[in-house]
C-alpha cells in the first residue's frame, strides 16, 4: 500500500515538474503601440530623432510612462514629465513645437486611452523670441495606433 502511494506521489511530482519546467513566461502587452512619421528633425526629451517613419509601443500608463520609439536610427527611450486624462478626439497625435529652425515634441495623445503625456520644451527668452524667429509655432502630427489595450 505504502509503495502504491509513493509510486503515485512520485509521478505526480514528475507532471507537476515538467509542467512547470516547460511553461513559457508570459510576455508582457504594452498599454499602446502606435506609428508616425516627422516630417522633420525633432528633439524628443534629449533625444534627437531625424525625419522618417516610427513605431512607437508605451509600456504602461502609470508615471513615469514610458515610451520606446523606433526609427531610422534604431530605439530611443524616453520618459514622461506628466500626464493628463483627457478626450480629445478619436483620432492619436503627437504636437511640436518649433522654435527657430529647431521642433521639440512637446505633447502625444493617445486615443483610447484618452491619455496626453506632457514633455518638457525649453523656454525662449522673450527677448529672443521678438527679435530672432518670432513666437513659437505648433504642429500635428497624426498616430496611426496599432494597438491599445483599455484599462
């Protein structure tokens, strides 16, 4: 009886093993994944990203959020100085803001998520601003979204 019991522990303990030893870790989803293309050269929290077409995947929603951008020039990673909760439309965008010859992503709207994460844009002084290229100008650019995940 005591070598039947043993027998049957021994074999249940061999499926729990294999079971456990070929499972495959999960992966994780990103809360969005999305596709642009800039139209020109843009500063992106530090990172200098040059004109052509992006995929770009957010991880997560939660501060800091962060966002992983591919391009022509490989990954770049970047981070969120703050969010917002907000409609604003059905459709995603990204905002630049130029300043001279030079654009900086200044805001990103995820539709679905109803998510816009804020980014730092260095200020001009206003001295600057009169004299030199005039007041700073706005731009969209539209996100084709290929994923979202609702919360």
């Amino acid at each position: 009886m005591r070598s039947r019991l043993t027998r049957i522990l021994v074999i249940v303990s061999i499926g729990l093993f294999t079971a456990c030893a070929s499972a495959t870790p999960a992966s994780a989803q990103n809360a969005f994944q999305g596709a642009f293309t800039l139209p020109t050269d843009v500063r992106w929290q530090g990172n200098d990203l040059p004109a052509g077409p992006y995929t770009f995947s957010l991880k997560s929603a939660a501060i800091p959020a962060h966002i992983v951008a591919k391009g022509p020039n490989g990954a770049t990673f970047i981070l969120t100085c703050a969010t917002d909760e907000r409609a604003s439309g059905e459709q995603s965008f990204l905002i630049l803001e130029r300043h001279g010859v030079t654009r900086f992503v200044r805001e990103i709207y995820l539709a679905g998520l109803n998510l816009h994460l804020r980014y730092s844009v260095p200020r001009i002084p206003k001295g600057e601003r009169q004299i030199a290229q005039g007041p700073a100008t706005t731009e969209q650019v539209l996100i084709a979204t290929t994923k979202y995940i609702h919360k």
